[in-house]
C-alpha cells in the first residue's frame, strides 16, 4: 500500500509539473514561473512528510 501510495504522489507532481510547463509555454510565462514554484514547494513538501519526517 506505501508502494501505491508513493507511486501516486509521484504521478500527480509529474501531472502538476507538466500543467506549470502547459501554463508557461501556451498560455502566460509569468503563469508558467507560479506554477513551477508552486511544483517545487508541492515537491519539497512530499519529500519532507515522505521521507524526513518519520
């Protein structure tokens, strides 16, 4: 179930990555920039509550 778990989580940042770089390539760059730092926050938050904090 933590496999599963893991593997969704990692599915949905790649989702929200690939969005932010829809946003800055298509429609808007200042849009794209939210959005990858918005990825980048998501992802350090998955690392911390995945991995840090035991």
């Amino acid at each position: 179930m933590k496999i599963l778990a893991h593997a969704g989580a990692i599915i949905v940042l790649y989702l929200a990555f690939s969005f932010a770089l829809f946003l800055g390539l298509q429609v808007d760059p200042l849009f794209g920039n939210i959005g990858l730092v918005a990825v980048g926050i998501l992802v350090a938050s998955y690392v911390y509550l995945a991995f840090v904090r035991k």
